[in-house]
C-alpha cells in the first residue's frame, strides 16, 4: 500500500511550485501597495479580491496541469515528467530572481516612455537565464532527471520560506491592512461651470518649463494672453508634482517630519485660501485633480471632492496588476510587453452617476471645451489640473496624437489649450469677471533630468485687468510666495499689483531637491540667480530623510 501511495509523490513537485507561484504573486503586489500606500486611491480591502484572484488562479492552474501529466508521463515517460517540471521551475526561479534581486534596474514608472534598451540590465538578465538553464541540464547529467527534480523542489521550498518571510515581515511592519478614508474627485461634472457673477480660475498645466513656454508663444504667437502678466523668474519649491501642490496652495513646506499624506493633508486642512473662498461667498467651489491626497472631511468644501468608494471594475484593476507583475518579474528583455509606463489604478474606479475626471489634455480641448457652457449666479472657484507637458511627449501643437513627438512639440500643444481655454471664457461672456492663473506645479529639463526642473510657468490676469499686450514682470517669485498671491487676487488685485515685499534688486530662493521614487531623501538648495539658471542651484548641507 505504501509503495503505491509513494508513486505518486512526484504530485507534491506541482504542488510546492504551484504555492511558490502564488506566493510570489501576492507577495509582490501586497509589497507593492505597501511601499506605495499614499499613492493610491483604495485601501487594501478594495484590493484583496483581486490579489488573491490573481495569486490563487495560476496557482491553481499550475497545480491542475502538473497532476494531469503527471498522471499521463509517470507511466511511461517519468523523465520527460522530471525534465518539465525542472525546467518551468527554473523559469519561476528566474522570476523570482529578478524580481527580488535585480529590481534595482528597474526604470522608473513616471508616464515617461520606457527606454528598454539597458545594456547592464539585458546582460545580467541573460546570465541569470544561462545559468538557469546550464544549471539544470548540468543536474540533470550529473544526477539523473527524478534527483534533479527533487533538488529543484527543495528550493522551491527554500523561496516559499522567504516568501513567507517576506510577507510576514510586510504586514509587521507597515500599515498595509490599515483602513484609510480617501477623498477623491468624484466625477468631471461642473467642469463646464461658469458664473455671472465672478469667476476664480487656477488652471495648472503639468511640467511646463517657463522659458520652454516662453519661446513657444513667441514663435506661435500668443494674442489670447495680452492681459496676463508673465512672471518667467519663477521657482517651484519641488521637482514633482506630489509635494508642490499641497504646498502652492498652503505655503507650509514638506520636510519629511511625517508621512506624505499626513503632511498634504494638514497642508491642505491649513489652507487659508480654501476658507477665504468661502468667506468671500464663492459657494460653487470644484478642484479637479485626480491624484491629489487630502485624507479630512475639511475636503467636502469642494462640491466634486467625495469620500472614495469602495468599487471598483475589477477587469480592469486586475489588468493594472498583471501589468505591474509582468513589469516586476519578467526577464529584462520581454519586460516592454508588459506596456507598462506608469501605475495607474484611476480610472479602476467604478461609478456609474457620472463621468470621472482625467487630466487628459486632448479630451480637455476636443471635448469639455467644445461643449456648451452652464451657467450660475454664485460665484465659482475652479482648479483644473492638466497632463500639460508631462511625459510621455505624444501630442503636437493641435493637440493630436503624435508618435515622435517631442517636449517642446508638447508645450505647443500646451499653449494651445491654454488659448482654448482663454477662448472658451470669452465666447461665454466668464473672462472679464474672472482671475485667472496659469501655471505649472513645475519645470521641465527637456533633456529630461531631474535637475532643471525649477522654473515653471506662471501668467496671472486679475479680475477685471486688460492690457494692450502682455505685461513680462522680472520679479524673482517663489512658489512659497503663491498662498499669498491667491489670497491677493481674492482680494481683486490686478498682477501689477502682487508680490509687492519682493526685492527690486533679487533674493535667495529655497528649493527641496529629490528624484523621483526616493521622495523621502530631500536636499535643500537656494538660488543666488534667474529661475533658470540651474548650475547656481547650490545644497546648503542640510537634507530631510524619513
């Protein structure tokens, strides 16, 4: 009886690879979200469904086949049996390889396209693959196909141990299953809004470099703005958009002392610009920006800001997280037919009532745009956040897709739906009783390095202000400075009017230097100079770590 049930101990083989597999699937998308909690819009209940589909299912599959053709190999075909599972668990070794020890090749995941052609990245991806499978055929003649199966399981077992161990140590020592309230922009509705009465407009473009912008209105022409004074010296106080929004409209600047969310949302609970619309009686107030993080119920002062549901459509969420695994696991080699260039769970979110918000520039332009104006007689308050000039650069100067497009063909496209936008009030009679603001939360170094991304792009036309042409300003403004410009404009000050206590003669800016996906290591650096001149940025010794 023994001899019979110890036939069919080569099942356990396909077992132990089917729960390393699985294993190694939760595993990564539970360190993922661990390692990226601020910058998703759902807690980990929303996705536990899905993770553990994702995990079970292969899982289940591996185990399934592996039985079948053990059951139909064994007989008479044990070595082929012994050879195929050698192999496909070298191809799962490979997997977990480069998942855990060759991540730090990894680009980024910024929207920016991905340049796969890494040399030192294909290179170690291919050793590791030779020496899989050398590995394996060398086992295998050295001490047959069943002993070399055996080997393999024992380290299958070996990685479901650190597996186990790794995902234990996760769940100590993070919040990953903490619940979290959420706000986010429930829906695009009202975009179209504009008022009878007065008019707020904060109208954001993503990383447009200032002297970018402006060489492009020179050379396209820019009549639409002959009432905005443009102040080119500007200094954003970051090089990405996470920290610069909650401090363009806060002013309090993030230093590491806490976590990102709890620093944006006491930026943002802290504003006092948020109260004085209120005060001011703007009872229509809408903040169109769909990655912000503001984790108070002080959020519901926005008409279109709601706590995050729960839904979401799971088709597409579980695609985000194949995408994410393949991105994560495959050889570098195949790794772009993950078509992976950012994490995006956004439009994940499943709310039949009405239309989610998008930064998207073409629809902004071809579709809200076109669209016929609503009307109020209360006073209305809208921040617009667009793509603008981030990467990847696929559109061109009439806002259409563009498969080689450049930066600067995006910063025309850019000024384009800026003169849209401009037309699109005065055709609906909402530009003579509006403030506008046009800015970038920051610069852009076209040859795309982190340096250089200081000096974004900001025009202001006050309520009621004209000009015979455009009004160019010198002042030296720092981001730091807008809390207090937005509050002036509220005030109804017309641009020549604002950042009246800065020096005629210039002033040292501050600015927290980080690249992107090392947030929590931030070098402050002042400039003795123009906002472009980047090789005067100098650290002052001091850095903020978390």
């Amino acid at each position: 009886m023994w001899r019979k049930i110890g036939k069919f101990k080569p099942i356990i083989f396909g077992l132990v690879l089917a729960v390393a597999t699985g294993l190694l699937i939760f595993s990564e998308l539970l360190s993922m979200y661990a390692n990226n909690t601020d910058d998703f819009w759902f807690d980990y209940s929303v996705m536990a469904e899905p993770t553990m589909l994702l995990s079970l299912l292969p899982a289940l599959a591996i185990f399934v086949v592996s039985t079948v053709l053990f059951l139909v190999l064994m007989k008479k075909f044990a070595k082929i049996y012994y050879v195929l599972f050698a192999l496909v668990s070298a191809g799962f070794i490979c997997c977990y390889i480069h998942a855990n020890f060759l991540a730090g090749m990894l680009p980024s995941l910024n929207g920016e396209e991905i340049d796969w052609g890494n040399t030192g990245a294909n290179v170690a991806s291919i050793v590791v693959i030779l020496v899989l499978i050398m590995g394996v055929i060398a086992l295998i003649k050295v001490f047959k196909a069943e002993k070399t199966a055996k080997i393999i399981n024992y380290i299958n077992l070996a990685i479901i141990v650190m597996l186990s161990t790794s995902v234990l140590t996760t769940i100590a020592t993070t919040d990953v299953f903490k619940s979290k309230e959420v706000m986010t922009v429930s829906s695009a509705n009202n975009i179209n809004l504009v008022s009878t009465d007065k008019n707020y407009f904060i109208f954001m473009l993503d990383a447009v470099d200032s002297k970018t912008f402006e060489s492009v209105m020179q050379e396209d022409g820019a009549e639409e703005l002959k009432d905005f004074s443009y102040f080119p010296d500007s200094i954003s106080g970051y090089p990405f958009t996470r920290d610069s929004i909650p401090f363009i409209f806060s002013g309090i600047w993030n230093e590491n002392e806490k976590a990102f969310a709890d620093y944006s949302t006491e930026a943002f609970d802290n504003t006092k610009f948020f109260t004085s619309l209120e005060e001011k009686d703007y009872k229509k107030r809408n903040f169109y920006d769909y990655e912000f993080i503001w984790r108070s119920r002080k959020a519901f002062k926005f008409d279109n800001i709601e706590s995050s549901s729960k839904n979401i459509k799971k088709k597409h969420f579980i695609f985000q997280e194949i995408k994410y695994l393949l991105f994560k696991t495959l050889p570098y080699p195949v790794k772009k037919y993950s078509k992976i260039n950012e994490m995006n769970f956004n439009l994940s979110k499943a709310e039949a009532s009405y239309e989610p918000f998008i930064w998207d520039d073409m629809k902004f332009y071809h579709e809200t745009i076109k669209n016929p104006a609503e009307k109020t007689d209360d006073k209305l308050f809208s921040f617009i956040h667009l793509e603008g000039a981030h990467v990847p650069t696929n559109l061109d100067k009439n806002v259409e897709k563009a498969d080689n497009g450049t930066y600067r063909m995006k910063v025309q496209a850019s000024l384009t739906v800026v003169k849209g936008f401009i037309n699109y009030l005065k055709e609906n009679n909402a530009y003579d009783n509006a403030t506008i603001v046009i800015l970038a939360d920051h610069g852009y170094d076209a040859n795309g390095r982190v340096e250089g991304r200081q000096n974004p792009l900001l025009m202001v036309k006050g309520i009621g202000e004209t000009h015979s042409e455009m009004l160019v300003s010198q002042k030296q403004v720092s981001y730091a400075d807008l809390a207090k410009m937005f509050e002036e404009l509220l005030e109804e000050k017309n641009s020549e009017e604002l950042f009246a206590d800065i020096p005629e003669d210039g002033r040292e800016r501050r600015y927290l230097y980080y690249v992107f996906t090392e947030e929590d290591h931030m070098i402050e650096q002042t400039l003795n100079g123009k906002a472009w001149e980047t090789e005067k940025m100098m650290p002052t010794g001091k850095e903020f770590n978390r």
